[in-house]
C-alpha cells in the first residue's frame, strides 16, 4: 500500500480544485485518482466542441434513466465527465452561481457557513473575471477564468429586446446584486478555450513533486477500520491497487458515481447494499436518495434570415471554423452559441426566480451535412433556426439511486422522477407561454419565422404537457445525493463541514451534498463548494484567512 497525507477520488471541477490547494503545501503528500482519461482532444478545448463531447464514449460515462413515468416512460441521456477535468472538460461552460436564496436556504437547513454572505467570498476568491471590475460580486486574479459572452449574432440582440419588450427587466449580471431578468451570460472561456478545472487547477499544480495523478483508474470502495476512513481500493493498470490517507479521503465523483462508491463501501442503507451481498459499514439512509435536477425542455422556430448556426452544419464548414478556433482562438467555434439568457418569475409573488433559459441559435441538428450528400442524411433540423430551451429552477420532484450490483464498473440506476408534481408541469408550462411573447415582440421580426416546437396550435395546458413529456431532457445538474444537513437530519449523509456522519477521514466534496439545487448551472457552486472545504480541511476560518486551532 502506498500512503499519502490526501487521496482525492475523481478529478473534476471540485477534485482538481482541491489537488491544487492541498498540493500548495509542499509537505502535503495528495494523490488524485480518475477515472477517465488526460483531456488530450481538441474538442474539449476548443467551445463549439461540446455537442460531440457530450455524446463521447470516451468523454463521458453515458449514463441512461431507468424509464421515466411521467417523460411517457422515456429512458432520458445523461453525460458525466469522465476525462480530467470532468464535467467542466464536456460542460457548456456558462458561469452561473445561483441565487442568494438558494444559498440562505442551505444555512435555514440548519448547515452552518453556507449561507450566501458566507460563500460570496468563495466565488469571488475563485474568479479572475476578464471584463467586470472587482467589486462586492466579482473578483480578479483568482484561478477560474471567466469572460463576458463575445457574440456578435444579431440573434442575442433580438432576444434581449424582445425580453425587454415584453416586460421582463434587463440584466447585465446574472451573478451580482440582482439576476432576475434577460441578458448575456458569462462563460468559463479563456481566449477562445475552454477554462476548465483542468486547464485553471490542475495545470498550474502538475509538477509539484508532492502531487501524484493517476488517471484510468477505477475506485472501488473505500477502506475503513473501525470507525475511520484509511484509504482507497482501485483498479489501475489491470491490478487492484490500494492508497492509504493518513488525513482524508475526499470524495469527488459527482452527484453518482460518489454515492455509488459510498454505497459499494458499505455505507448507505441497508434495504440497498445488502442484497448485493456488500459488508454494512454505516447506516446513512440518505445516500442515493434526495436525487434533484433541472429539466430542459425547448421552444424552437424556423430563422428567416441566414444568421443562425446552419452554415456550420456543413463537414467542410465545420472543419473551417474549427481549425480557425484551433488555430487563431477566433470565430464561430471559440464561443459557445447559447450567449442569451434569463431568469425570471413565473408568477409575481415569488421570492427568486424559478425559471432559467438558454437562448441557442441553431436547432441542434443531429448530424453534420457532407457535401454532395447532403440529400442522404438531412434531417428535419437541417435549417436556420434558434431555440430557447428552459428549465424549472427549484423542483419539487424528487428521484433516487439505485445499485445494478456490486460491480464498480457497473452503471448506478438512475431514477429521475421528473416532474411528478403539478407545481413542476405548471411552471414548465408557464415558461413556454412567456417565451412566445418574447419571441413575438418586435425585435424578432426580420428573424422570426413559423413556430417548429411545440407547434403554433399546441396551446391548452394538455397539448403543451404532452409536449414536455415527448421533449423535455436534462440539462446537466443532478445534485443532492449525499445531502449536507444537520444531526437531526435522518437523510443527511454530512455535516456542515462535508465529513460523512459515522466515518472518521472521509469526505464528500462536490454536488451531491447540495441539500436543494441552486437556481442555475452547477459547475461554478462545485468549484466555490471545493475552495470553501479546502479552506476548512487547512483549518482557516476565511477566505485566505490565518490557520486557526482547531481544538
């Protein structure tokens, strides 16, 4: 066995961010361990790239629901990074952090710390923001790069408008004092390249000779004697290796693979781990279940203009704009088409908003055209036309997960349960309704051609459910599988400072502690979740903070 002060399971955007912070000290011995492979493929640094990483083997776990009830029994795709960098490698890269209330809400749970005032200095810490000055909401010269949208569509302009045209407010910042409105969002890109954990964290850590990464490398389960976590079984080059920590072992899998492995370790429920013939090493009901996500479904409309993503849908086009990326860091492929955005209230009365949107311009076509046999493989989004898909922030649907076996290589059961409440079908519904006034305002005139999706008749509140269920997908947040809560939480599975209940040495750092999903995208909370925990594991109270005595 080799022994390490850190070993940290799963290098995506919280396991790189703690390699990096943990590695500072050069006595600190850290062991990172990954799955997936090194972030070798140019796709992943180049922005437009995300449609093919999404969908790649090698990329990404490719996990499947089990048949959802109430999707008309659909079994829905969901990527997992499974490369370093994880899912910040194969994400969209748009930088949101959520509202106030969602992080106020966390801290009435009864977890200490986490309140908004508490983890606004951890996203600021983080960032180094190319346009917005620092100020209360932002900061400069943090790891994780973030620029403001640099499209210049006139479909953007369009969207804003009409927003505004419509009554919804305008925003220049989703992330600062106020993110109710319709604007532009902010993106981890950097000149024209993705800013992923990887390439913000990891990188600059590599060749300190205290930090060890492993990649192709398969945890099992943890190690535990007695009531403490010593270490970690997985399998590496065709062995099964163990490391040893004589500090912690810091779960970074992700809202399934890190419930997965506290499950194949005997910790969980025992209605779920022993009829898999797995030892009981603590009972914590709450893994795998408190599953949460946001469902995306989409508004789309034929372009009448020839500004939209369909040139590129092309082979020769394609490869053009991508080489241009590649090579210069310019052009269509060193953005991300989805620069429009908003939040906003579904109904007047509500605290936060409880709709996002993500406004694309392109269809997503399914296949890229090759010239001359572009007859052979067209299909029906084969045209100009954008998109405004929308997700429900705060869901009242709950899913859970579920061992296949006690095969570490074998996929965890997924089980959504999407929008199994009349709240959660209501407002998916309402959001569509608002999103037709935008597009039907002025500003979408020169551009607006006939309603694709749903279709303009589909209007009664049955057609329109119908939709969702033949449509709606993931947009990529599953959180809440290993909950933080307090000791009079029976479903919590950490305390406030991410330490698993019962186990001694082990901790969970990235979305599954998330007792509710934050009103936005996850990856920048993931990231301010990782810096706050390495704060806490160094024993500093504040943000760069001196060491305090933890006794």
């Amino acid at each position: 066995m080799e022994n390490f002060d850190y070993v940290i399971v799963g290098a995506g955007s919280a396991g790189c961010v703690l390699a990096n912070r943990l590695s500072e000290n050069p006595e600190t011995s850290v062991l990172l361990l990954e799955a997936g492979g090194w972030d070798w493929n140019p796709l992943i640094q180049i922005p437009l790239g995300v449609g093919k990483l999404v969908r790649s083997r090698f990329h990404s776990w490719g996990y499947w629901t089990e048949p959802e009830p109430h999707l008309d029994n659909r079994k829905l795709y969901w990527p997992r990074g499974k490369v370093i960098g994880g899912s910040s490698s194969i994400n969209s890269m748009v930088y949101i952090r959520g509202h106030a209330v969602d992080y106020d809400h966390w801290a009435q749970l009864g977890n200490r710390g986490w309140s908004y005032d508490d983890v606004l200095p951890y996203f600021r810490h983080a960032e180094d923001h190319a346009q917005r000055p620092e100020d209360a909401y932002h900061g400069r010269g943090g790891l994780l790069k973030v620029t403001r949208g640099t499209g210049s569509n006139p479909l953007y302009d369009a969207f804003v408008k009409g927003g505004v045209q419509a009554g919804l407010p305008h925003a220049d910042d989703f992330n600062g004092q106020n993110q109710e409105g319709i604007g532009r969002y902010d993106f981890t890109i950097e000149n024209g390249r993705r800013a992923s954990s990887a390439n913000c964290y990891l990188r600059p850590a590599i060749g300190r000779p205290n930090l060890t990464v492993r990649t192709r490398a398969l945890t099992h389960r943890v190690l535990v004697a007695g009531a403490r976590a010593t270490g970690i079984e997985y399998y590496h080059e065709g062995e099964t290796k163990t490391a040893g920590a004589d500090q912690e072992v810091l779960l970074c899998g992700g809202s399934l693979n890190t419930p997965q492995i506290l499950m194949l370790s005997g910790i969980g429920d025992p209605k779920s781990i022993q009829p898999h013939g797995i030892k009981m090493v603590q009972e914590l009901p709450g893994v795998g279940q408190n599953l949460q996500d946001h469902l995306d479904t989409p508004l789309q409309y034929a372009c009448t203009q020839p500004v939209t993503l369909h040139s590129l849908v092309r082979l020769d086009r394609a490869a053009l704009a991508m080489a241009q990326a590649a090579l210069f860091r310019t052009g269509p492929a060193a953005t991300f088409p989805a620069e429009g955005g908003a939040f906003i209230k579904t109904r007047p009365e509500l605290e936060a908003p409880d709709v996002q949107w993500h406004f694309l311009i392109g269809l997503a076509a399914k296949r890229v055209r090759i010239p001359l046999l572009w007859q052979l493989n067209r299909d029906p989004s084969d045209r100009d036309g954008f998109t405004v898909r929308m997700c429900q922030l705060r869901p009242e649907s709950r899913g859970h997960l579920e061992l296949a076996s006690d095969d570490p290589s074998a996929r965890i059961r997924i089980f959504a349960n999407y929008v199994s409440t009349e709240t959660d079908r209501r407002t998916l519904r309402d959001s569509l309704r608002i999103a037709r006034d935008v597009v039907s305002q002025d500003a979408f005139a020169p551009f607006r051609g006939e309603e694709l999706s749903p279709g303009p008749d589909v209007t009664s509140d049955t057609d329109l459910d119908a939709h969702i269920r033949r449509t709606a997908e993931t947009i990529y947040h599953p959180v809440g599988t290993a909950k933080m809560g307090p000791d009079g939480d029976p479903m919590a599975v950490v305390d406030s400072q991410l330490r698993v209940k019962g186990i001694d040495g082990l901790r969970v750092v990235d979305a599954s502690i998330m007792p509710t999903v934050v009103g936005g995208n996850t990856n920048a909370p993931v990231i301010m979740i990782a810096e706050k925990t390495a704060d806490a594991i160094l024993g500093r109270n504040s943000v760069g903070g001196q060491h305090w005595d933890a006794a």
